[in-house]
C-alpha cells in the first residue's frame, strides 16, 4: 500500500486506487474545474466528477468525512450547479450532508460573469459525527484567498484549512487532498499532526507549490 506523508505529482485516480479501502479520516479537496480540465463538454466534466467521488467512496472510512469546497459557473447561458450535482451523488453512495457552509472568495462584490464569489463547502460521512463549536458554529465563512503563482487558480487560506482540519479529524488522522494544487492542505494536515497525503497532477504546479509548502 502507498506509504502516507507525501505530496506527489501523479494522478489522483492512480494514487487512490494504491491506498487501502475504507482508511482514509479526512478527504477535503475541490475537485478541478472544467477550464483546469480543458473539458468543454458538461457531461463529460460530470463523468470526471462522478469517478471522483466513487474513488472518495472507496477510500474513506464509515466515521470519516470528505469535505468537498465547489464553485458554481455559469457556462452556455445557465448555472452548472456543481454542488447540486455533488450532493445527489454523494447520496447515492449511501452518505449524508452533515453540513454545508458558504466560504466567501475575499468578497461578494466580484462581478465576474463566469465565476461565483463563493464556494460550496459539503461535508459528507457515513456515520461519522461533528462537535460544532467556536468559528464552525458559523455558517458563512470569510477568508482572504491569494492567485497561485503559476496556476489558474486562488489557494485557499491556511486558516480556512485549519478550521476544517480541526474539526474533522484529530491527530495522527489520515487527511487526503488528491487534486491539491496550491499543496495548503497537506501542508497544514502536516503542521497539526495528522498523516498528509497530496496529489497533483500538473508538474508545473507541483514544483511551484513543492517550493512555497516545502512538503518533502
């Protein structure tokens, strides 16, 4: 089995079929995005979601959460509602919507055409249960987000990360971000004692994010 600990540059869907079912804690990523994809077709981007979220399915364990952070777009004239898409599916395979948050993007005032200025934040388990409390009690969040250097993309903020990381597992927990981008998520599951492990795909990205976390 795949040893924990380790931010690699790989695919995702190859990396998780190495890790043993039903042992993952904690799964908190955002599945990329249609443009990060170079996919045009919607039906083509569902299927590349679907086959995420049966590799979730896989891997998580009954007690554990996967903690998905979507945004919507608007794409040929109407809303892709990505969170709606994801929230049916996740059902199907037998788990509940034990919360669900807004997190604000900087700010609500953006008036970009194609993006929304929040995220979905879906938390999803089995039989896995939350102590609300303190920041979580919230239900719309805001934390300042920064461009990747070299990605197409905004790099979630490290306190958003920690909040989720907290309270969704505890240490020495397995927390596993397969399409990690920025690296922020293993990065932070690192500095709170939990085993980390992250993917990305794109070698560009993953040397430029290897250099800013300095995961080894």
């Amino acid at each position: 089995m795949l040893e924990w600990n380790q931010f690699i540059n790989g695919n995702a869907f190859d990396i998780m079929m190495e890790i043993e079912e039903r042992s993952v804690d904690l799964i908190f990523t955002s599945v990329p995005d249609l443009n990060d994809l170079g996919i045009k077709d919607t039906k083509e981007y569902e299927n590349f979601v679907t086959q995420a979220m049966v590799s979730f399915n896989r891997v998580i364990s009954d007690n554990g959460f996967v903690a998905m952070c979507q945004t919507d777009r608007k794409i040929g004239g109407r809303v892709l509602s990505k969170h709606s898409f994801i929230i049916d599916y996740m059902q199907r395979l037998d788990f509940v919507l034990k919360d669900y948050k807004i997190m604000v993007v900087n700010t609500m005032d953006s008036k970009d055409q194609y993006k929304f200025p929040y995220q979905h934040l879906c938390i999803f388990t089995r039989k896995g249960t939350i102590q609300r409390k303190g920041e979580w009690l919230r239900h719309i969040l805001q934390y300042d987000m920064k461009k990747h250097s070299t990605g197409p993309y905004y790099i979630w903020n490290e306190n958003f990360v920690k909040l989720v990381v907290e309270n969704l597992s505890k240490e020495n927990d397995k927390v596993l971000d397969p399409f990690s981008g920025s690296g922020v998520v293993p990065y932070v599951a690192r500095g709170m004692n939990r085993q980390y492990l992250g993917c990305e795909i794109n070698r560009e990205i993953y040397e430029a994010s290897l250099m800013r976390t300095a995961i080894v």
